[in-house]
C-alpha cells in the first residue's frame, strides 16, 4: 500500500500549549489524518501500525515516539539534540522522541512519519 501526505504545505505550527494528554492527542490525531489509509490506534496508548509492527506511539503521558532508519535517528538526535530515552527512562531502541515543538508542527512532523511509514514497509520487501 502506497500512502503518501494529504498534499497541502500550510506552514502550519499550532498555537496549542501542549499540557496534556488530550493536548498531545489531538495534535497526534492531526498528523495521522494527513495520511489517508493509516488509522490510529489505542486509546491511552494510541500508536499507528503496519502489518503489526507500530511505526508511531504516543504515550499515556503525551510524548510521541517514531520509528526511524539508522542513519536518520543519528541526524534527527543531533538536529533536536535528542536521545534514545523511553517513558520510564530506558532506552526505546530505534524510535526517536519527539519534541513538544516538532509535534506542534504537523508540516515538519509529516515528513518523519512518512519517513517511519517508509522504513516499516521496507521491512516487507525483502
């Protein structure tokens, strides 16, 4: 299944103060809706899946994770000088946390979860 972002580049960052859970939802349910084809998941874990792998996961505290190749989490941690670190403090190896600023930005935000998608499909291909 091919799936490729609603084609419309707003320069769209919500004004949204992002203090809570359903703060975080909602910005999360609007980067999903950009891909048609892909549902979101869960309720108080929600998460986007293919082929049951989940590329995207959003904690019950707000924080989104995304799944992304080697080389692009090296260059996305040094960008938003970011780490590997999970919920509760361990590692949550090959995803990337998502700054609160970032999961503001559904336009730069698009280009990762494309990017998730992309690598999980991959998977399948070979």
């Amino acid at each position: 299944m091919e799936v490729k972002p609603i084609k419309k580049k707003t320069g769209r960052v919500s004004t949204t103060t992002i203090n809570s859970f359903s703060d975080s939802l909602k910005l999360y349910d609007d980067l999903v809706a950009e891909f048609p084809g892909i549902k979101r998941q869960g309720v108080k874990n929600a998460y986007t899946l293919y082929k049951g792998i989940k590329f995207t996961h959003l904690t019950n505290n707000g924080v989104l994770y995304i799944s992304l190749p080697e080389e692009e989490r090296k260059l996305f941690m040094k960008k938003y000088k970011d780490q590997f670190i999970g919920p509760l403090g361990n590692i949550k190896k090959g995803y990337v946390r998502i700054p609160k600023s970032l999961l503001k930005n559904t336009d730069e935000l698009k280009v990762y979860f494309k990017m998730s998608y992309d690598y999980v499909n991959s998977k399948y291909k070979k």
